[in-house]
C-alpha cells in the first residue's frame, strides 16, 4: 500500500473539489473493493477522499412512480427496504446473492457500480500482463486460467494486444439495476447529469482500462429505479461454485410483466459473462407479445448468446447460461418468490 | 524407561475418564486471551514482509534496492545478495523441508522468498517492498503436468513404506475378472488455509533466540532453527501456546521462520513476521495434484480378485515429497491380487508437504469412487461390495488388526442415513428441479505413536499442573492432557493446569499423523504415578499423617486423598501432606513409547460415511444435503472436541469433493486464485446436516488410553461418498475433483439413453 492522505468530505461539492484538485485522489465509500486493491498495490491513490458523511443514504420516492436510491445505501439496507422487497425483489434477491453479510453491512449501492473485475490477472500484481491494470502490457487470462472470464463483448485480439481483455464485471447489483433499467444520477464540476445503467458499463473497446462512462470527476448521487412492473414475475438466478460467497459463474436477472400468459413486457440482464452486466435489446425484445412458454425462453436463451465465443476453461458458460436463462424466466413467469 | 518401582497405588483406567464439559483453552479463546504468534508483546518489535519471486524458474540477476532503503522507516533490506552466510545444513528426512533462506539466488518456483524488508511498522514495510527493482535470468520451467506424466519417476529415497507393491499376480487375476473397471481420476492441487495463517516473532537476547512461532512441532522448530542458524539448541526457546490450525502446513519449519530470525539478528532488535494469505500458496507446503489409475477386477460375488493403484504426481523440483495416495488400497479391502506404485514428476511449484491426511485423503477419494463403480458394474449395492471383500486381517503384512469393529460402523450409519432407502437406479429420484442421490464410503486412517514425555505436578493448594512440550491445533490437546492427568491423579479435571507450547517443557512429537493423544497422554499417567509416589513417601514417612507408617504399596488414591487400601478411614488430601511439609510440590516425569509387541499388529481407524446430495437440474450445482458418519477410532477422550475434529474433516472432505483447487497459471506457474475469495473452501450453506457418531471402543492393544487419533480420519471416505451421491442422483460419474458446476453439465449421464 502506498501512503495516502485523507480527508472526509461533508457535501458533494466538497467531495468533487477534493477529486478535482488531486487528479489521483479516489472516492472512499464501503471500501470493501478499493482498500483491498490499495492493498494489493493495484490502486494507489495519493488521496482518500471519505464521502460516507454525505447525505446520500436515503431511500426515496423518484420520479415517474419509482424509488431513489441514494448512492451511499448501504447493500444491506437496501436489499432488505421494505419498498425494495415489495416491488422490486430482483434487486433484493441480487444483492443478498452477492458477498457476504458483511460486506453488504459495508458496502454502499455507488461502490457497487463502480467494483472492479476479480480477474485474478488484474488483482495479482505478479502477473506480468493486464491491460486494465497496466494499459498496454497485454492479457494474461486470454491463455492463461480463464475459467472466470468473459464470453460476451470481450476484446480479444491476442494475448499481446493492448486492447485485449476478456474480465467479466463481478457485481450482481448490478445486473438486476440493468434488468431493471435503472438510472445513475451523477453530479460533476458542471453540474448533473442522467446515465441510464445499461450504458453506465462499458466493453472493453479499445481502452480495457476504463469499467465505466463515469468520469473521474464526477460523484455518484443516486440510482432511481422506474415505477415497479416486475414486482410479481420476477428472480434472480446465480449460479456459482459453492452457496453462498463466490462471483457468479453465470447470473440471470429476469422480470416479466405477464398479461395472461402472455409478455407484456419484460427486463433481463446476465453477469458473469461479460465486462458489463449483459443487455441483450434484441433478446429482451424477442419476449414481448410472446407467450411464457419453454420454447419462448429457449429462442430468447440462443439470441442473447448469440455471438458468445469461449475460452480453454470457460466455454461452458454458453451452455451453462442458455439453460440458466431457461430456468430463470420460468421461474419469474411461474411467479414463485424467493 | 524409568526402573521399576513399588506401585504406590494401581494405574488407573486410562479409557475411562471423566470429560471436561468445555475445551479447557475456550474461553480464553472466545475472549481473546489467547496470544498467537503475532500478538506476543516484545519490546520494539520491527516489521518484516517478505517480497516473492515472480518467475517459476532460473535465478535473480541483481535487486536492486536503492529507492526502497530510503523509504520511510525501512530498516533493512534481505535478500540472497546481502544475508549473513549460514552453515549449509544437511538434508533430514521426513520433515525437513527445503527452505529457501536467501543462501542462493536460484529460483524454485512462482512466489519463492526471494527478499525480507524490515521497516518499523508493517505498513512501512509493505510499501518499500513494492520499491524493489528485481531482475531474473529464467529460464523455461517445468509446468505443464498433465503434458508430462511421462517423466514420472519413483521417489529417490523410500519413506516409511515403500512407494510400490505387489502381492499375487494381478495381470492374471484382472484378466480372469468376470467384471473389471480401469478408470483414472485426478484431484488437484490444495494449500493449506488454516484460520490463523503461519507468523513469527523473534527476539535475541545476547546468544539466546526466543521465537514465538505457530507451528505443529515445537521441537522440530527448535532444532531447525538451531540447525539452519548454525547455533547451539541450547540458545534456542521456541514457544506455542496456541495454534489457530496448522493441517500438516505447521509440521515443518518453513523459510520464513528462519528468516524472521535472521531479520532480528541483522537489525539487532525483535522482529514479527505474518505470512499473509497469499502468501499460503507456495511457500508454505502443498498438496500435490494426483493422477490415480485404479483398476479393479472382481467376481459374480463382489469379491475382488484384483485391485492395481497407480499413482503419478507432481513434486516440487526442490525435493520430493510423496502424497502415498495408494497405500490404504494395499489393505482397504481383502483382495486375491494386489498391485500398487507411485511416481513424481518434478515441476517448478513450490514444496509439497502433509495436509490432513495425506495419502488418504485423495486415495480414497479415488478408490472408493472406483469402488462405486466397480458396484455399478457388478449390480450390487455398494455397501454390500464392501462388506464382501471386509478384510479381516491386514493382508499386505499378515498382521492381525488390533481392533477393528468397521462392521458395526456401516452397520450403524446405514440405519442411521437411511441406506435402504437408495434407489440403485441413478439418475431416478426428483424432488422438483432437483435430482436427489445417496452414496457411500469407507473412511481410514492409520493409528500412529511416537515416543513422548511429560511433567506432572501436585501443588499444595489443591490442584495439579501438567506440562509437555506438545502443541494444541485447536484439536483439544489441552483438554485431553487435564483429564487424562485428573484420572491419573484421582482428581477433578478442572483442577488440573495444563502447559504446552514451550520448548523448554518435557519432548513431545510432531503434531502430526493424528498422533499427539495417542503419544502424548500416555506419558501422563507415568508421571502422575511417580508424583503419586513421592507425595506418599512424604505421608508414610510423616509423623503427623494418619497414614503415617504405611508403605507407599499400601496407598490408594481417591478424589484428591491418599487412602490406606487396608483401612479407609485412614486418609488425607493431597494438599494436607504438601502444606505441612513446608508446602512444597511433588514432580514426576513420565514417558512413553510404543511397545515392542507392536509390530506384531497392524492399527487402522475406521469408517463409515453416508451422504446425501441434490443436484440442480439447469444449474448443476450440487448440494450436500446430510452426511451420516460413524468412527470406530478407539477410545473417544473427548466428545465435544473429538466429534468437532471429524466434522471438520468431513466439510474439508466435501471441500475436496466440490469446491477446493489451486488453480496454476499456465506459463507463470502462478497461484492465480491465491485468496479465500477465490480460493473456494465450503461455507455453512454447503454443509447440510453432520450426524456423526463414533463406537467408542477402546484399543488397548495399541495403547492404554485405547485411543488412536481423529485428527485425518474425517476427510477420508466422505469426499467419494459425495461423489458417489454425485453419480446416484445424476448417472454423472466425474473423476477430476472437484465436482463443479461446469464439470456436471459437461458429463454424459449413464441413464441418458434411457432418460
């Protein structure tokens, strides 16, 4: 760990001041991502900057019927809100299927968003090659152990390419968020702005470095969540190497709003899968006007995989993610709570 | 062995003992009493971190360590260009383990010790480590193990037993088997992850080294130590009270404990060395990978005509270790025919070592999944396949077992589980999206004993003390040594103190081959009875004693009181005799060894283990819902701290089954998931029910206290008796442990061409 200052912010304008005048200076909410990393010699900023003593822990109602979430919710409080639990159980279901009781005590809903890849290349320091960590060295997963890694949007051109990188984005929140449509509210030196979370992610593209469209100025203030229409037909399935505390091998978020038997309109996110929560458009939209049926779901399962391509230990996860998506959807149709 | 003396009163018998209800280190443990390496108040301790090598192979061309001398509170920089010269130590088998001690620049293996920087506070330390400029010379290394099965080679020197073995002919016998199997399983490579991970503390005074080190063998530091350092034993104190785990990883005296000694040298005040987490996966011992050929051939009757066990796996090219995974398949069973052999294929990882039943552990994860499929074969219920081939005898040596009653063990977990219950179809039990499965093993374990000594004391005020240099894991050591001396000494168990983890106390052994109740406690009863034997000497010889007169011989004990074996109304309590006598305290050292009459028996603990799983069908994730078990380990001294060792052992045998591996990167020989994020071990939501049980049936035969050691027993057996659930509930047969999600969608069902 390199040495750091400190000092604890008490409003947004505070905060961004501090982050603006020390380039390198970070946010410091949970920690429970960061620390570790600072840890680990990954990141090293020169300032902390404390923002758990804004006001931005506050559930409240949004905009159009939905809810606010205040960014420094913490994942605990959150997935166990009364209003969180009664209409929108995707999000609690999530959140409680991610770390452990303790991390989710800590960890707050912007922190989430903006946790790092578990990549083991990019978290371990040894490792000679990590484009997210060191831009321009190369991947050390594309041919090393990548069971963990991407089979959607990834870039791969070579163990070698500065532009390779297959990491998979760790977080179940925010898949649900994605199923969810959600919306980040962010606040910057010039002001605020709205970033629908389907966009908040990014692939890695050419620059593997950067996880998010935030900029390095700007605060997460909230997530506002739309009015609840998946609150009866809903489930969040993960399905991971042991119960309880391990990163989704693959994870689907799914909500329907069923007319009959038929789907009137529908949310649907996969993680574990790509370097953000997957949206597939084309797959959520093959469920409208359809009926909740098994064939229904098979044909959504092959279009949202449709161009997946896998890796020496991870190539099951096509596989293992179409029959998830299966099962996911027909448990959310079959409107049965977890 | 001590001449003989006049028996002051009758030994007392060792298998029957009043339990103490809690462990007798609980508390201090649950309130954080209980001082650990690391915790150990020294005055101005400085902080040591060790820096790794990055490379699995070639050697260090030069460390530069400019920028980080300079850093804030740095104090000294280690490393193989500047350590003080030590004497090259000669190689002792078994437990001596090649430690890199910055003698040498080569390079072993990814995540090697390769520089030690001390600084005046951790943080200090860790952040001039990340300032060190190393460069490396490397050379290709020897990675890729399942690419070079080829290169196995035997062991160059034999351990206890011999790495192959052949009884009868069993080419002949398999190819006259109506019903044979060949089948190859793998398991892969583990580290041991105990809760508190390995720290020391060093500290001279003039010549003399105090090391507080947690470790499995006080003693075997000490000599290490004193070895390595090229100092008297002597000047050596190694000290231990508590363990927080230890899995065989303790049982040898690691590079950074010599290090950190050498650290407190160089900057001349004490120093505190914490191995951290990932620095568990390499430096510190591993399990090796195995790749296990097992064939077995058997008649119409299940009786198995031919067993073959062929073993290759990886060891470090450092030295070799033997993971002897298949010498329980010499006597497991009564076979006509029986051929086994082990190889090792030198690789750059770090050394192999024991971890919780070594050999054991991944043989009968193999053969008895291997026997599963020898019943699937035969169409006969697996428990009845085991009873078939029970072996009444060790039929490796001919030797009698000196205790065995594994009948009553299957016998008594099978009701309990509910075994009748099974369907022998696989692949036909569904409760909603779940297949359900049952499967079963045996579970064994051999019963050591090594030579131990022991201190015990009667005070004036009533209570006893008890000392040997042993060391409690967590195990229970404490708790069994108090009651074993409380029954020794006709007293209370909680009038009883107990001291261990001190170099300076009476020679134990190694913790380690589940050993220490059955060598340690042994000697207790020795020492009590000549404590026994000079407190009556100073009542018959004391005028004021109503026992005044007597001879010791005419002496019994009873609830803290010599007694007159004549005339019961003649007594008085211990305490009474010591005040009076100028309130002194008797002493007695006892000892023990196995005894020569050993040899002529085999000792083995048994089991039985039952398990039920249910395997999702889309996401093929498995869950263990109940495991019944049930030991027949001898005497059982302590029920609360004996049956917690074999749950513990079952949760890692299903850790094994499912969850646990070190995954190696490919070109880099790298540990990549060296966490306990990653690094997957079962949480409590993977463990169902554990109903475990044990015969309680002493072993006098192997020794007084009929007592043979729990430490290993539970992770052997149970991991294939999940898999062999696995395989009942799906018709999937997986045989690369562990059984993940990914390996079970992968596999083709036997029933799929009925399903």
């Amino acid at each position: 760990m390199n040495p750091f200052s400190y000092q604890r912010a008490d409003t947004p304008e505070a905060a961004l001041h501090a982050v603006t005048a020390d380039r390198s200076a970070k946010f410091l909410g949970g920690g429970t991502n960061l620390v570790d990393l600072m840890k680990y010699n990954v990141e090293h900023p020169t300032a902390l900057v404390d923002i758990n003593h804004l006001s931005l822990s506050e559930i409240t109602p949004g905009p159009n019927g939905g809810l606010s979430i205040g960014a420094l919710v913490r994942n605990s409080d959150l997935a166990n809100h009364r209003e969180i639990v009664a209409g929108y159980p995707l999000l609690s279901q999530a959140l409680l299927a991610g770390a452990s009781a303790q991390l989710r005590n800590m960890a707050t809903t912007g922190g989430n968003l903006l946790q790092r890849t578990r990549c083991y290349y990019f978290t371990d320091t040894a490792f000679p090659q990590c484009n997210k960590r060191m831009p321009g060295s190369g991947c050390g997963a594309i041919q090393g152990f990548n069971r963990i890694h991407a089979i959607l949007g990834q870039t791969d051109k070579g163990a070698n390419s500065p532009e390779t990188c297959i990491a998979t984005n760790p977080s179940d929140m925010s898949v649900a968020m994605s199923a969810l449509n959600a919306t980040v509210q962010v606040q910057g030196p010039k002001g605020k702005r709205s970033i629908p979370v389907r966009d908040f992610h990014r692939l890695p593209g050419a620059t593997p470095q950067v996880d998010t469209v935030l900029r390095p100025d700007e605060l997460i203030t909230a997530v506002d969540l739309p009015s609840a229409r998946f609150a009866k037909n809903s489930w969040y399935l993960k399905v991971r190497d042991r119960q309880s505390y391990a990163f989704a091998l693959v994870s689907v978020a799914a909500g329907l709003e069923l007319d009959g038997n038929t789907i009137k309109s529908a949310g649907f996110a996969l993680g574990g899968v790509a370097h953000k929560p997957w949206h597939s458009p084309e797959a959520e939209h093959a469920l409208i006007g359809q009926p909740a049926t098994p064939d229904t779901f098979r044909k959504v399962a092959d279009l949202a995989l449709r161009g997946a391509k896998g890796y020496e230990h991870n190539e099951f996860k096509i596989e293992l993610a179409k029959q998830s998506i299966v099962r996911a959807l027909t448990v959310a149709a079959q409107g049965v709570q977890a | 062995m001590p001449p003989a003396m006049p028996a002051a009163q009758e030994e007392k018998d060792s298998t029957v003992q009043k339990q103490l209800p809690h462990r007798y280190d609980g508390v201090a443990k649950v309130t954080g009493k209980a001082k650990y390496a690391h915790e150990f108040e020294v005055p101005n301790p400085a902080y040591a971190v060790m820096v790794q090598s990055t490379i699995p192979s070639g050697s260090l061309k030069f460390i530069d360590q400019s920028a980080a001398a300079k850093a804030p509170g740095v104090l000294a920089v280690i490393t193989p260009f500047n350590a003080p010269e030590l004497p090259k130590p000669k190689p002792q088998p078994p437990a001596r383990r090649h430690v890199t001690v910055f003698q040498e620049k080569d390079i072993w293996y990814n995540g090697q010790p390769i520089a030690l920087v001390v600084a005046e506070s951790l943080d200090q330390a860790r952040y001039a480590a990340t300032l060190l400029h190393i460069t490396y010379n490397p050379p290709p290394a020897k990675l890729n193990f399942p690419g070079r099965l080829n290169e196995g080679r035997p062991p160059k020197q034999q351990g206890r037993e011999p790495a192959d073995s052949k009884r009868g002919d069993v080419p002949t016998n398999l190819s006259n088997s109506p019903t044979k199997i060949d089948v190859t399983y793998t398991t892969p490579v583990q580290n041991h992850n105990p809760m508190e991970p390995h720290a020391t503390t060093a500290m001279w005074e003039g010549e003399k080294l105090t090391v507080h080190n947690s470790t499995q063998y006080i003693d075997g530091d000490r000599m290490t130590i004193a070895r390595d350092l090229g100092i008297p034993m002597d000047n050596v104190q190694t000290v231990c009270p508590y363990t927080g785990g230890g899995f065989g990883s303790k049982g040898s005296t690691w590079s950074h404990v010599v290090l950190c000694a050498m650290a407190a040298k160089v900057v001349n005040r004490p120093v505190k060395l914490a191995v951290e987490r990932g620095q568990m996966f390499g430096p510190v011992g591993t399990r090796p990978t195995t790749v296990q050929q097992i064939k077995l051939g058997a008649g119409p009757d299940g009786k198995l005509l031919a067993v073959q066990h062929d073993v290759i796996e990886h060891t470090s090219v450092m030295e070799d270790f033997l993971e002897p995974s298949a010498f329980q398949s010499r006597y497991l069973y009564d076979s006509k025919s029986n051929q086994t052999s082990h190889r090792l294929v030198e690789t750059n990882l770090g050394v192999c070592t024991f971890q919780r039943a070594p050999g054991e552990c991944t043989g009968t994860a193999a053969f008895e999944s291997a026997m599963d499929e020898l019943a699937f074969a035969l169409k006969m219920d697996p428990l009845q396949l085991r009873l078939a081939n029970y072996a009444e005898k060790d039929v490796e040596k001919d030797k009698p077992w000196t205790s065995k009653h594994l009948r009553e063990a299957y016998q008594q977990a099978s009701d309990r589980f509910g075994w009748s219950k099974r369907n022998a179809t696989p692949g036909q039990t569904k409760e909603g999206n779940k297949l359900i499965g049952y499967g079963m093993a045996t579970a064994i374990y051999g019963a050591n004993r090594s030579a131990s000594q022991a201190t015990v004391r009667i005070l004036p005020n009533g209570r006893a003390f008890v000392g040997a240099a042993t060391q409690d894991l967590g195990t229970g050591t404490y708790t069994i040594m108090a009651q074993t001396a409380a029954n020794a000494l006709s007293l209370d168990p909680t009038l009883i103190d107990v001291k261990l983890g001190d170099s300076t106390l009476p020679k134990a052994p190694v913790s380690g081959g589940s050993q220490t109740a059955a060598s340690v406690c042994p000697a207790i009863p020795d020492a009590a009875l000549q404590a026994l034997l000079k407190l009556s000497e100073l009542a018959v010889n004391d005028p004021q004693s109503p026992l005044h007169g007597l001879t010791s011989a005419d002496i019994d004990t009873k609830n803290g009181r010599l007694i007159s074996k004549k005339d019961s109304s003649k007594s008085e309590t211990y305490a009474a005799v010591l005040t009076r006598n100028g309130n002194q305290t008797v002493e007695g050292q006892g000892s023990a060894e196995p005894a020569q009459s050993h040899e002529a028996f085999t000792s083995q603990s048994w089991g039985a283990v039952f398990a039920e799983v249910a395997v999702d069908i889309d996401t093929h994730m498995p869950e263990v819902r109940r495991i019944v078990a049930t030991y027949d380990i001898g005497t059982l001294m302590n029920t609360k701290t004996g049956i917690n060792q074999l749950q513990g052992g079952i949760v890692w045998a299903v850790s094994t089954a499912l969850h646990e591996e070190s995954h190696i990167d490919p070109s880099t020989g790298r540990t990549a998931n060296e966490s306990l994020a990653e690094y997957h071990v079962p949480v409590n939501a993977d463990i169902g029910t554990l109903d475990v049980t044990c015969l309680n049936i002493p072993d006098t035969k192997f020794n007084p206290l009929g007592a043979r050691g729990i430490g290993e027993i539970g992770i052997t057996g149970a991991s294939a008796a999940v898999a062999n659930a696995i395989f009942n509930a799906t018709g999937k047969r997986i045989r690369d442990f562990p059984i993940t999600p990914d390996k079970i969608m992968q596999a083709k069902s036997v029933t799929q061409s009925v399903a």
